[in-house]
C-alpha cells in the first residue's frame, strides 16, 4: 500500500536524495510560500474578532492552515520535486549471497532444518531474480569463508560463524570486484565475538550493505543453556574453587535443573537449581574442591531436561591450574596467645600453605617457628625489600604501629601496593585502633576506617554472623551447599573476644559480623583490594574457642583459617605473571598471551626479553617472542594461532640479558564443534543491528520477495544515479485532495462561504 | 638385753619426737597453703592466660592428710599465683594475677588450653573423665603434671593416664625438644626439691632420685602433656620468697613453668 502512495520502495526514500528539478531558486519557493500564507491570513486577521458564518478565531486559523498548505504542495510541484538515488548497474555488478554453514543451521524447526529453509528460499526464485540483475558470487561460511557453485555444497557441518571475520574477507575482496551488495543468510548464532566495530567499518567506508536474512526461531519452546561459567583459572592445591554459572532458559520455568562440576568422569560438586523466568539470566555459584595439584578439565553441565530442543548447550568446559606451590605467610605476633596457637596448628594441616612466624614472648625476645634457615627473620622483622618480598603474605597480630619503623611501614605498604602481597591485621591489646594503626601509614590501605579511641579491644563473648557477602566468599565457605554452611555458621561457639573494627571503607567486603552478648554488631571480618594486593582486617583474637570447645571431628576453625589464608596469598604474583583472555577456545584459534613482568624488587620492568615456549598437541613446539606493551609499562603481549585442537602449556620466561628474572605457566585447551551449541536462537537483534549499520536491511527467509528490488539500490560496485519524480506519485493527489475536501466539508460545517 | 631394750626405746623415742617435730613444721607451712590469701586488686581482669588447676579425685581418696581436701589442692592457691607475678614479670603474656580451679566433669575446661595437675600420682579418674581429658589434649589443650614421685605414684598416674591414651607412651622428652628453647635455654636441669628437703635434706622423695622430664607427644610431634617426675615445681613456685628455699631451684621451676605455657601457646 505505501508503495502504491509513494510509488517507490522505501529504500529509494532512505538512501535517496531529495533535488528539485525545476531550477528556480529554492528561496524563491520559500518566499512565495511565506507570501502566499501572509496574502491568505490578511483577511482572516482583519476578520479575527468577527464572525462569519459560525466560525470565529480558531476555526478560521485551521481554515487558513488548510489554503497555505495547499499552496505550499501547489509550488513544490512546481518546482519539480524528485528523488537521486544511486542503484547498481544491470549485470555489471557482484552480489555476495553468504550462507551460514555452521551446525546450528542444521537444527530442525517444524520439520526443516534452518538450512533447508534456506535453500529452500533460495530455490524458490530468489537465486534467479537476482541472478537477473546481477553477478551472484555464493559463499558459504562458518570457521572459514568458501565460494561455492552449488547449494548442495552447504552442508551445515561447519564449527562456528565467524560473522566478524568472514564479513571482513567479503569486503576485502569487493576491493578488486565490484560487489555492490551482501545478502547474508544466517541464524546470527556466533559464539565469537559477534562483528567487531572494524569490520563494520570498513563495510561503511566501502558503503556495501549488507542484508541480513534472519535464520531460525528467536526463541527455542523449551531449551535450558548454560550461557557462560567464570571461576578462577589458577588455584592452590586442596582450595575451593567456585564456578559462576550462568543459565538461560526457554519453557522450563520453576522446574528443577541439576548442575554438576566434573573433573574428567568424577564429579567434584552438584546442586539442584530452580529455574527462573523464560529469557532472564540466572547466576548459581558451584562450589567444589580443587583437589591436588596438576591441570584439571572442568567440565560444568545441567542434566537434560524432558522436551528440550538443544541439548548440546548444557555443557561448558574450562582449564584449571591447580597449583602446587606453597606460598610461604609471615606472622608476626605482639604477645603469646592462644589464636596464634591454633591459626599455627590449622597452617599445619595445610599441604599447602607455609608459616613463618615471629612472636613477641618478652619485651626483648622473639621467638621464630617455620623458618627455613637460621638466619630468616634473625635480626627481627624484614627491613629489605627482597626479604620482604620473598614472602607471600603478612599477618600482623597484635601488635603496635610503634613496633615498625617508618622504612618497614613503607614496605609492608609497597608489599600490597606493588609486590600484589596480602596482609591481614588481626585484633589485639596491640591491634587495630589500639595498636595506633589508625594513624599510622598503613591507615591508608586498611578496609577500616579504625576507631579514634582506645578500649576497643573487649575479652567478651561475641557470636559470628554471616553477611550476604560473606555467605557468598569463599573464605566462609565451611560447607559446599550454601545452605548448610549459613546453618554451620549460626551454631559456631562464641569467640573469646573482639575489637571495635570502626567503619568498612567504600570497596571494602564485610564477610562477618561480630555480635557481642552485651551490646551491637562490629565488622569482624573486612576485606578489600588494594593497588596489586589485598587487605583483610579480622577483628579477633578468639577464634580459637571454635577448636577448642567443638568435637575433635568438627574443623570449622582449620577450614576458615586455611581459606582465609589461602585468599590471602592465593592471587599473589610472582615476578612474571602470565594470563589469557580465554582458557578454552572454543572453535578459535587466536590466543592472546600476556605477561606481567618485575624486576627483583617488583618494579615493572620494560627491558626484560619475554619469551613463550609453547608445547601442543602431539608435543608440538614452539617459541613465541612477546613484545611490550607501549601502554602498561611491564606488561608484554603475544598473538598467537593454535593450529591444532587439543591442550596446550605455555612457559612464558622474562630474561635481563642472559639472567632469568622469573617464569610462570598457563594452560589453556582449543576445543572445536563446541560453540554452535550455544547461542542457538536466531539473534535477531545482531543481524538488525549489523543491516542498519552498513545500509541494508534485515528480511525474514520466509519474507525475500522485495529482497531483488531493494538490493538495487546501493553505493557500493559500479552504480549509476538515477532521478525519480515525486510530482506524480498518488500520495500527492490525495494529500491535495483531502485537503480541498477536508476545506469545503468545513467551510460548510461553519456556514463560511 | 636390757641396755639393748633401752637403746630401742631410745631410738623410737626419739623417732618419735622427730617425726612429730617434722609433722609440725609441715603442718606450718601447709598452714600457709591454706592461708586466707587476699585476692589481688586486679582479680578480676580479663586475659589471655588464667593458670588453670585441675580437680581430680584422689586414688585411696581420704586416707592420707593430703587427700583430706584433695591432692589436687595442695600448694593452692599460694603456688598458683607467686607462679603467675613470675609470668607476670618476666614474659609478655597476658596473664591473670589469680588462679582458677577446673575439673573433668563440666566443659568449663575447654576454655583453658593450659591446665596444671600437682600430686598426679594421686589422681585416679572415672573412665568418662579420661574420655573428655583426652578428647581435650587432643583438641589442642596442654597438661602439666607435678609433684608425683617415685615408683608407686607413677604407676598411680599411669593407670588414669593409660586409660587417657592407651595407644601413645609416656617418653623421655629430648633436650632438643622446643618445649626447653622456646624462651629460656634449659638444657642443664636438675632435680627440683620440694619443701621436704628442709627435713630430709635430700632433694628427691621415695625412690624418685633422678627427675624424669617426660611427655605424650600428638601425631604432629607436638607435647600434649608434660610430665614432670621426682620433682616438685609447684613447691619451688610456692616458697620462692622463702630465705631457706635455694634460689637455683626456683628460678628452674619459674623457666620450666614459663616455657611450658609458651610451648603451649605456640605449638
């Protein structure tokens, strides 16, 4: 019908430009226009405060509007109004038609898979209109772009979209061919990356739209996904480890899904999930155990549920590092005290963790327990940065401010800031506030603004009590089922004492609270991020009743102090630290290597020679020099293709001349005829998206029957510019029309003759 | 015959005064134990440490003078808190400047990882009591024994004692052990006398002669209970302040006490 009015396609109007032909001045039209209206008001504002017939004011103003906009159309005819739209030379120009060849095109929809659909519109006369007009290159494309001959050769096997890439070779190519158009058949479904703003880019700059035929139903009946799960790829042996999974779900609302976290074929953790509404994402945290060291595959699935359309989304893999280094924690202690005791005792059934202590046990002697020679921490606390440093975390108990010197505050200080180390204050008659912390150079890294009084320190019985943060972390984690660990905490003895922690600063975590028998609630357990470190603050010194006054069996007070411990020194570098983006790629082959590089005191360190020593599949090898990167000073970066599937260990080695400065080792694993699993909905929204951008249009495959005639329309190829006139489209002759009529009905209506 | 029976009667006789002047004197300065002690000004702080005395039942319990009120009492309170200004004084502890009396039947117990026994060779506990002993050693709690000597109190203690942990022997403790290097070097020991040594002259009792520095050790290699055998520390804590109790001893009793609180705080 709009078509009939305008007598064009809308394309013509989008991508058209308006011209007049009649070659008169614009200004004079405007001028004529303005004139006329003032000629035509003259009488109705001499006339304004009578009445005629029975209009008076308004009416005759509508009345007026009418005449001027009659008159303004009138003159805009004259003036021969048309339409200057470029449009693609007959048979000289190149129409790219990419058919997705991924397997989700394979996934049957009301009997036809969504490639049957696509041929099926392709054979029914598209092919051959277009084939009329133009050149038709077909291509198909998944992990790789293919030109076929015949649509038999789209098979639906291929392992992933590719959207971005495969569109950015298409435009490559138009630069030597004269590709005037893309029409692109696909479900959208591209699990990475989607199309990146350079291929969009370089679309625009080259001005070839590209159509999109949307593919598939945008929303499955019943199907439950696993979207996406975020855990740590580098954990200490023995740890808890959680793995954020991400659902989304069709059709299956309020039903219970099971979720399981394998390692190899045993399953490390499960938990039952009710599923929420259709569409939304759902967030569910797995707990499990790390267990001993060595590179674990993480599998994280949801059992199929009856009536789901995709099952193959139900699984996602990941690559876990399970370390075995055991990070060594120095604690120093003002005073001999039970806690010290007991948080010794609970280091010592840990395999992993180490702690060398130093304990005030007179005014002029230290004890040292956990040293590895005779000389560490002889001469009392470390003054030197690399002996310092050599440590992974510090606990410091209680014990005053006034104890260090201003050199050691500053190090303790650069040991988070720089050195990415942990240190957790713990409470005391010389802790905290009233140790002199608040004031002292390290009130800045602190979580807590501390108190500014004394007597904060009470021996008085306090109950522990879970916040949500804490119900979430890691370090509360006493139990695996979250549930029962909120249970495990409510019936946990009363601590011997607390501290007044003072106020959390913003960006600090509470985990705990303290709840005294007499009086309020205090922040027991603080934690918060500072610089390349962490800060914790546990404002007690009593947990010690929690071994001591619950069975033997019961080890709530090993497993909160190894987990507190563990966070403490967990993420703590070494002087390279090596990460990539993604541990699993999935139908992918380009792997980002970066390394985060230090000297011997921890300071970037932008003159090292970085090389990646990679071993694959089948013990392929290879060495890949990283570069730095001219933004992060330390920081340096490697691209690299792993051309095989399967696993991979990359040694990334930091050298200054010919000495090593430090090591580090990632894993990561290429996975492929993973990722058209997921994402399997047509994404409409992407195809829409990427259409409006480039100049096309998004179609529906069950709807290409403007799809010849609007792909004409195009800057890119070789075009020629063509001039339409508007003066004889119908919507003219009715817009005069209706406004004649619509004059006369109400000149009559108001008796104005 | 006759002067034969004289010189009898004689030597009983005169056994007799000794004995009852010797019994006296004891008395006297078991008259101080029980003195009415006034509790400090500070009795009532809150600390870190509280030296903490177990109450047991007495083996025979009743047949000897000790027992009248329990062997656990004896040098109580007078030892437990000259012992504690000792700590007080010489190390960083946080301690309490009174005592407290614990036993094995409440879990009050739990909340004092460091307990002290005198006369363990007079104990003799219930089997449920051995139970919840053992379950406290094992939890992380310390036990130092004192004040038993010789052959008959050792088995005395060693039949409670076995009961408490039938599967770990009572060993010789090393001179390496951290428990004699934690904060006083104490490689060179010696017996420490009780105050019977101002009758006996000797410093050992029954057939005790040489002190034994012994312990049960956890599966960690950490001390859970420190025996101390032909010794009597509690006295040397007690009559520190005595003109004619030796220095030597009481310096020894107040290192030993103090490194076994420390060794328990640390290990």
């Amino acid at each position: 019908m709009l078509e009939f009015l305008f007598k064009y396609p809308g394309t013509v109007f989008s991508k058209g430009n308006l011209v007049l032909l009649g070659g008169w001045p614009v200004w004079l039209l405007l001028l004529l226009i303005v004139g006329g209206a003032l000629a035509l008001g003259w009488p109705v504002w001499k006339q304004r405060d009578r009445t005629v017939g029975r209009a008076k004011g308004f009416r005759l103003a509508v009345l007026w509007l009418l005449q001027c906009g009659m008159l303004a159309l009138l003159l805009l005819l004259l003036w021969q109004p048309a339409v200057s739209v470029s449009s693609l030379k007959p048979q000289q120009n190149i129409v790219a038609v990419m058919v997705d060849d991924s397997r989700s095109m394979g996934l049957q929809e009301e009997g036809k898979t969504r490639k049957d659909q696509v041929l099926g519109a392709l054979n029914s006369g598209l092919l051959e209109q277009l084939g009329k007009k133009f050149q038709v290159r077909m291509y198909r494309f998944s992990g790789a772009l293919d030109r076929v001959e015949k649509l038999e050769e789209i098979t639906a096997q291929g392992n992933a979209s590719r959207l971005g890439e495969n569109l950015s070779q298409v435009a490559t190519e138009s630069a030597t061919l004269p590709v005037g158009a893309i029409v692109m058949f696909s479900d959208g479904a591209d699990n990475t990356g989607g199309v990146d703003l350079e291929t969009v880019n370089l679309l625009k700059r080259q001005r070839i739209p590209v159509h999109t035929v949307g593919v598939g139903r945008e929303k499955f009946n019943k199907d439950l996904e696993i979207t996406d799960v975020q855990m740590a790829p580098r954990v200490l042996a023995d740890s808890r480890l959680s793995a954020l999974v991400t659902l989304k779900q069709r059709g299956l609302k309020d039903q219970k899904a099971r979720l399981s976290v394998k390692s190899g074929t045993s399953t490390l953790a499960s938990q039952d999930v009710v599923l929420k509404a259709d569409g939304t994402l759902q967030a569910e945290t797995v707990v499990f155990n790390a267990g001993t060291a060595g590179l674990k595959n993480i599998s994280v699935s949801a059992d199929v549920l009856p009536g789901e359309e995709n099952p193959n989304n139900n699984s996602v893999a990941r690559v876990v590092n399970v370390e075995g280094r055991k990070p060594r924690i120095l604690y120093i202690e003002g005073e001999p005290k039970w806690e010290f005791k007991f948080i010794r005792r609970a280091v010592e059934e840990d395999r992993t963790l180490q702690l060398a202590t130093m304990l005030r046990t007179t005014q002029n002697k230290i004890y040292r327990q956990g040293i590895n020679a005779p000389a560490e921490l002889e001469t009392g606390f470390p003054a030197k940065v690399d002996e310092l440093f050599a440590y992974q975390g510090i606990i410091i108990g209680g014990v005053e401010a006034g104890y260090f010197t201003a050199a050691q505050m500053e190090l303790i200080k650069q040991f988070v800031d720089r050195r990415g180390g942990g240190v957790l204050f713990l409470a005391g008659r010389g802790g905290l506030g009233e140790g002199g912390w608040g004031k002292s150079a390290a009130a800045d890294f602190l979580p807590v603004s501390l108190p500014d009084k004394k007597g904060t320190f009470h021996r008085d019985p306090a109950y522990v009590e879970l916040t949500q943060a804490g119900r979430e972390s890691l370090i509360c984690r006493l139990d695996e089922n979250a549930e029962k660990n909120t249970e495990r905490w409510k019936k946990l003895p009363y601590l011997a004492d607390y501290q007044e922690a003072g106020t959390p600063k913003p960006g600090a975590v509470v985990l705990v609270d303290a709840a005294p028998t007499s009086k309020g609630k205090y922040p027991l357990l603080v934690t918060q991020n500072y610089g390349r470190g962490r800060v914790g603050v546990m404002a007690t010194q009593g947990t010690w009743r929690w071994q001591m006054t619950q069975p033997l069996a019961d080890k709530s007070h090993e497993m909160f102090w190894q987990q507190l411990l563990r966070w403490l020194v967990q993420d703590t570098p070494g002087h390279v630290l090596a990460s990539t983006p993604k541990s699993v790629l999935a139908d992918e082959q380009k792997v980002l290597l970066r390394a985060d590089v230090r000297d011997r005191n921890y300071l970037p360190m932008t003159d090292a020679k970085v090389v990646a020593n990679i071993i694959g599949p089948a013990g392929t090898a290879e060495q890949v020099q990283m570069g730095p990167d001219p933004l992060t000073p330390g920081t340096f970066t490697a691209e690299w293709r792993a051309e095989k599937p399967g696993a991979y260990v990359a040694e990334i080695l930091a050298k200054k001349g010919e000495e090593e400065t430090g090591r580090d080792v990632l894993n990561f694993r290429r996975e492929d005829g993973v990722a058209e699993n997921f994402g399997a909905e047509q994404n409409r929204e992407l195809l829409e998206k990427l259409a409006s951008e480039t100049g096309g249009k998004y179609y529906k495959v069950n709807d290409l029957s403007k799809l010849p005639e609007e792909i004409s329309y195009s800057e890119a190829g070789i075009t020629v510019r063509e001039t339409k006139d508007l003066w004889n489209m119908p919507a003219v002759f009715l817009a005069i029309l209706l406004m004649r009529g619509a004059e006369w009905l109400l000149r009559r209506r108001w008796g104005v003759v | 015959m006759l002067v034969r029976k004289a010189v009898m009667v004689l030597v009983g006789a005169m056994t007799l005064i000794s004995a009852s002047y010797a019994f006296q004197r004891a008395r006297s300065f078991f008259e101080e134990d029980e003195a009415n002690i006034p509790l400090p000004p500070d009795a009532n702080e809150k600390t870190e440490y509280t030296f903490a005395r177990l109450r047991y039942p007495s083996f025979r319990g009743g047949a000897a003078y000790w027992s009248a009120r329990g062997n656990w009492t004896v040098d109580y309170p007078k030892a437990d808190r000259q012992f504690v200004q000792g700590v007080r004084r010489l190390s960083r502890i946080h301690t309490k400047s009174v005592e407290t009396v614990v036993d094995l039947e409440t879990d009050e117990i739990f909340n004092y990882p460091w307990v002290y026994v005198v006369e363990a060779g007079h104990w003799d506990l219930p089997e449920a009591q051995t139970k919840k002993l053992r379950e406290y050693l094992l939890r992380g709690g310390f036990l130092m024994t004192d004040d038993f000597h010789g052959t008959f109190e050792w088995d005395i203690f060693t039949a409670s004692m076995s009961r408490v942990f039938p599967d770990r022997p009572i060993v010789d403790i090393e001179n390496k052990d951290a428990i004699f290097h934690v904060l006083y070097d104490l490689d060179e020991r010696f017996q420490v006398p009780g105050i019977i040594m101002f009758y006996s002259g000797r410093t050992y009792e029954y057939d005790g002669i040489e002190a034994k520095w012994r312990g049960i050790y956890d599966d960690n290699g950490r001390i859970m209970v420190a025996v101390c055998h032909n010794m009597d520390l509690g006295d040397a804590w007690e009559w520190a302040d005595h003109p004619r109790y030796p220095e030597r001893y009481a310096s020894l009793a107040y290192r030993v006490g103090i490194n076994y609180i420390i060794y328990a705080m640390t290990h």
